[in-house]
C-alpha cells in the first residue's frame, strides 16, 4: 500500500496551485505562475520521496486557466522539458498519482455548454499527465455528477457522455463514490455499462451505501480495475466531529485508522488519506503502517 495526501503540504512552505484572478490574466502572469508551480511540485515531491509518502494528488491550478478561453498561451510547448523531469521524477521514485477536478466538472449535466467546458478541463488533466510521461495508471477522478430529480435518467446521460469522449481522456477517467447522491451500487452500474474503474471512498461509502461493510465494499470496487489501470485507489477520512454530515476530520485518529487497517490488510490498494492537515496526517498513517 502506497499512502498519500492531496495537492499540498504545510510544510514546505509554498504551494504548487498558486493561481490569480481572470481579470489580472496575462502570458506573463500564467508563465510566472506555472514556473512557481512546478518549482514546488519539485520541491512537495522530494518531502514525500524522504518520507515514503509515494500517492500524490496533483493539484488543479498548477496551471491555471488552462481550459479557459482566455488560455491561448502553448504553455505545453514552454514547460515541455520541466514537466518530463517532473514525470521522471514521478516514475524513478516510483509513485501513484491521479488528479481530481474541482466540483463544477459535471459530465452529465443538462446543459450542454456546462458538459462542453467539463470536458476541456478534463482534457486540460490528461495534458498534465501526458506531458509528465505517465502511463494509465496515472487516473483523473471525478464524480458521477448531479441527479437533477431523476437518478436513472442522469446516471444514463453520464453513460452517453463518456462513450462519445476520446480514448486519451477515457484510459484515465475514472469515478467515485460520493456521501450524498451515488453510492458504490450506483457507481457499479455505470462500470458495467462503460468499465470505468471505481475509485473507492470509504469515508462517502459511510454515508450513503447498501448495506454492504466496508470490506466487501472495496472487493466490489477492486474488481472493476484492470491490470494497466494499476492498482486500486481507495480515499480515506472520518467525520469532523460537531460537523455537518460528510465534513472531513482536522486530522487522522490513530484508533480509528488501526481498525480501517486490520479490516483491509491483506488487500492490496493505494490510499489516499483526505484529512486536513494533509502531509501531518499522512506521516502518521504511514508510520503505523510500517510498523
């Protein structure tokens, strides 16, 4: 098992999604702003190569605007060279990497200029792993999307959406379960439909499932990815305490993770720990782990 925390680490002191507003876009800000970026990529990668901390999630702004209209800068062609050493970073150190579109990334949407522009950010992701050289293991999760007052009808749109999309985004994409509208039943329903493998989030599978424990769960999950796919990712919270449902914890409660660990320990995935004080968490998690 690989352990890892997503898109930021307090400790380095810079981030890799450094970004600015539209208004204030200008070739020279993007490339300021990119070459910043990448530095602390570099930089957030070496911490967790020193610390066996080997799942990383990139981040969605390392370049920012990228998908927008406003982008016509070839930042592809300029950074070319600093993203191939990155990836071979990436492969030499031997990490798991996906990366995650933010929430207005909406494939099934009714409105088809939402659907258009979810598609370009997507795009946009799969640029980012192909510049850095990564194979298909590399994924980009998104959620299933909204219900819009009829689940069927919307978990049908997001089948026809995914059939139409090309292979370079469709070798990478791949679903999650979330706490509130598609549980991992739902999620297998589209994967027996399309086979976009399922990205497995215990802390969501706690709030809304079928009855099926965790354990089983992730069996259920694990069968939907296939030997180029790489392994497994699965995600990791609890709930905050004195939060609203599905909120995530500050930090990893050692207890708590032990147990999540004797349920699953002769199954073999990655684990992403999404808990607030990222890196902080995560060195916890992975002292436990080899112990």
């Amino acid at each position: 098992m690989k352990i890892g925390y997503p898109c930021i680490n307090r400790t380095v002191g810079c981030t890799p999604n450094r970004t600015f507003r539209l208004a204030s876009y200008s070739k020279e800000r993007l490339v300021e702003t990119i070459q910043l970026n990448l530095d602390c990529l570099k930089k957030t990668l070496e911490f967790n190569v020193k610390n066996n901390l080997l799942f990383f999630r990139i981040g969605s702004p390392l370049v920012p605007f990228a998908s927008h209209p406003v982008c016509k800068f070839n930042w592809q062609k300029k950074f070319k060279g600093q993203f191939k050493e990155i990836g071979n970073y990436f492969k030499k150190n031997k990490f798991r990497v996906n990366m995650h579109p933010d929430q207005f990334v909406i494939i099934n949407a009714l409105k088809e200029d939402i659907v258009k522009r979810s598609v370009r950010e997507i795009k946009y992701h799969c640029d980012v792993l192909d510049l850095l050289g990564l194979d298909e293991s590399a994924k980009i999760q998104i959620h299933v999307g909204g219900v819009y007052g009829d689940k069927k009808s919307a978990m049908e749109r997001f089948i026809e959406v995914y059939k139409k999309l090309p292979f370079a985004i469709k070798k990478r994409l791949v679903i999650e379960n979330d706490h509130l509208s598609y549980s991992l039943k739902d999620c297998l329903y589209i994967f027996k439909k399309t086979e976009i493998p399922i990205i497995f989030d215990f802390f969501h599978h706690e709030c809304l499932n079928n009855g099926e424990n965790r354990r089983s769960a992730l069996i259920k999950a694990m069968k939907t990815w296939k030997k180029k796919d790489g392994k497994l990712m699965a995600d990791y919270s609890i709930q905050k305490k004195k939060a609203i449902k599905g909120s995530h914890a500050e930090s990893i409660d050692i207890r708590k993770f032990k147990n999540f660990l004797s349920d699953v320990k002769d199954l073999d995935f990655d684990l992403m720990l999404e808990i607030k004080d990222k890196e902080k968490s995560a060195l916890k998690a992975i002292n436990i782990l080899e112990k």
